[in-house]
C-alpha cells in the first residue's frame, strides 16, 4: 500500500535576523492510511514546522529541503494550483486558538460552507446542508449555524474548526495542539470526538501536543521531537510506559495522567529549556540536560537507531541497554 504521507530527510531553515534557523533537521516518517501519530516535545521542538511544511506554509524564504510525498504527490514541487486542492482535499489542519481563525463576523454555517463551495463547487444551499450534517456529526446544536463566533464556547469554537477541517473529506488531518486551550473535560469529549471521526472516516491523523499522555491515548504510534529532530519513535502506549530516551522518558513522567490538570500546568521533572535552534550544542543536543549523560555524549552524533521491533531512539544508551531502562526512567521523575 502507498505510504498516505512520506516525509523523507526533511530540513526546514528559517532566515532569522541573527542567521540560520535549522528549525527541522532531518526528520523521516511515514504514515499509512488511517494511521494515527502524534508527534510530542516542548515548545520549539520543531512540530509546528513539520506541520506547515506539510502543507506548505511556511513563510517565503525558508529553505526546504528533503521529500514529502503526500497521497503519491510531491508536495514541495507542486504547483499552486494543485496545492490549493490539497489544502482541503488532500489535508487539512485543526489549529490551537479557533477563536483567531474564524471570521468574527460571518455566522458558523457560512464558514464551514466556505471551503466546500469553493473546492467542491455546491451550490450554496446544498453546501449549507452539509455545513449542518457537519455540525452534527461533530457535536454541535445545528441552530448554532447562524450564531457568529464570539456566541460559542472555546469548545464549540474548536469542534467548528474540526467541523471546517473534515468539510472537504480530507485524507490526512494535522491536528496541531488543537485541543492543549480547552479545559480539561472539554479536551477530553474533542479528543474523543477526533478520535471516532478519523476511525469511522479512515482519514490519517498526525496529532502535535507537547502533553505525551494526551497522544499515547489517542494515536496509535508517537515520535517524540528535540531539537528539530526525532529522538523516538514507536508504538505509543510501550513508548509512554517505557521510553527508550531520556527525553522521552523525563517527557512521560512530566504527563503522567492523561488530562490531569495539575500536571498539565506544572510538568515536573524536566528542568531547564530545550535549546535555540540557532545555537544547538554539540553532540547530542539533550546531552546539557541529561541525567544520564556519559562523557561522549557532546561530542557524538546519535541518529535513530533500533530499539525493539518498530521502535527506534536516539541515544547512545540504547545500544547497550537494549532491556527496558525502567531504572532510569524512575530516577528521572524523582528529581
Ligand atoms: P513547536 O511547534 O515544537 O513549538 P516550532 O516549529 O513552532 O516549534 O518552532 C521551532 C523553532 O523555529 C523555534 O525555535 C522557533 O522560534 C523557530 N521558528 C518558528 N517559526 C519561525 C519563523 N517564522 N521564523 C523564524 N523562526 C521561527
Ligand atoms: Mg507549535
């Protein structure tokens, strides 16, 4: 089966008034249709870049380089025309903050019809008609389509987002932080809700959090991103129980319960930032806020490698430790 989305040696380098910005430095994946990943790591990792990328939208002047293949097509070499189809089509992005990328004075109903007679070419009646079936299916009281914005909740607003990112029958979504500004039992029922849609619909799903334990319940593999890179990558449920990195790990113990306020706003165990891409250390870029740090580890370049079956880390530790680490993922949420 064709890979849904390829993403092959990826670099993006922003141009900053300081220089380079080598915001994503090699990163590959691939997802199969249907597949759920959810892409994890703090603020600056890189995740929101991977995601423009996808769809390019990055701002001009960034160089990027590497593939992208979406649905067999090359996204970095399209042209505009093509582009724009698959920008609802092909995929498309939830977004945290709904609140901003609605039109505060256009009722909901319109809204979501937009896209669907711009790229379907309905009528405006009948794209009305589905604009409402949307809003049901996500949840939403259909006489909420002649509200305007400002008259919905953070929730309703989010759902609504959801509503104009399905509107077109997209086969991949990117779902970026799209939940991380709702409480928590509103993030819940939406990520329940994004949950049953991509399964019932078969569409992919790359899920951006930096909170582990909100995509270890909902996607079916993780990669967890440091310094515009993937430090692991493997089936999610064994990656947040027992992560090979200790990025991965001290990030695990951070979320340890999925959608427990308290940790949400507080993650412990992780001191110190992840580095400015624009001055990374040398050798491994954690190695500065490693616990478990060895006397190479500044001065050695560690890619991907296997740790079990479909399952990869990039530490030198798991060369030698190939047995699960559980030690020192204890020691790590102790301190
Ligand atoms: P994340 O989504 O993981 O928080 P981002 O992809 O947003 O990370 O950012 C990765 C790095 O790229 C950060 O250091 C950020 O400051 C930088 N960056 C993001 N967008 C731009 C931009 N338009 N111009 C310059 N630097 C940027
Ligand atoms: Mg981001």
């Amino acid at each position: 089966m064709m890979p849904l989305l390829e993403i092959d040696d990826l670099h993006v380098t922003y141009r900053g008034s300081r220089g380079a910005i080598p915001a994503v430095r090699g990163l590959s994946f691939s997802l199969e249709p249907g597949e759920t990943l959810g892409l994890a790591g703090e603020s600056g990792c890189g995740k929101s870049t991977v995601a423009a990328a996808v769809l390019r939208l990055l701002p001009a002047g960034t160089e990027v380089t590497g593939r992208i293949m979406l649905d067999g097509d090359d996204v970095l070499t399209m042209t505009f025309g093509k582009l724009r189809a698959v920008r609802w089509a092909g995929a498309s992005i939830v977004f945290q903050g709904a609140m901003h990328s609605l039109n505060p004075v256009h009722r909901i109903g319109q809204q979501i019809a937009e896209p669907i007679i711009l790229h379907e070419k309905l009528s405006h009646e009948a794209a009305e008609k589905r604009a409402v079936e949307l809003m049901a299916q996500v949840g939403l009281p259909t006489w909420r389509a002649r509200s305007y914005p400002h008259q919905l909740s953070g929730g309703q607003r989010q759902r609504v987002m959801i509503a104009m990112a399905l509107a077109c029958s997209p086969k991949l979504i990117i779902a970026d932080e799209a939940t991380t500004a709702l409480d928590v039992m509103i993030q819940a029922q939406v990520l329940k809700l994004i949950k049953t849609l991509v399964a019932e619909r078969d569409i992919g799903l790359v899920m951006i959090s930096h909170d582990l334990s909100v995509l270890a319940d909902t996607c079916r593999r993780l990669g967890v991103m440091y310094a515009g890179k993937l430090v692991e990558h493997g089936p999610s449920h064994e990656v947040f129980a027992a992560a090979r990195h200790p990025y991965a790990q001290a990030l695990s113990a951070a979320f340890p319960t999925v959608g427990d306020p308290a940790e949400r706003r507080n993650p412990h165990g992780l001191a110190g930032d992840p580095p400015d891409p624009a001055d990374l250390p040398t050798g491994c870029p954690f190695h500065p806020r490693c616990p478990v740090v060895m006397a190479e580890c500044d001065s050695t370049t560690v890619e991907l490698r296997p740790a079990r079956p479909d399952w990869q880390a990039a530490c030198l530790r798991v060369e030698d430790n190939s047995a699960p680490t559980s030690t020192t993922a204890m020691a790590l949420g102790e301190t």
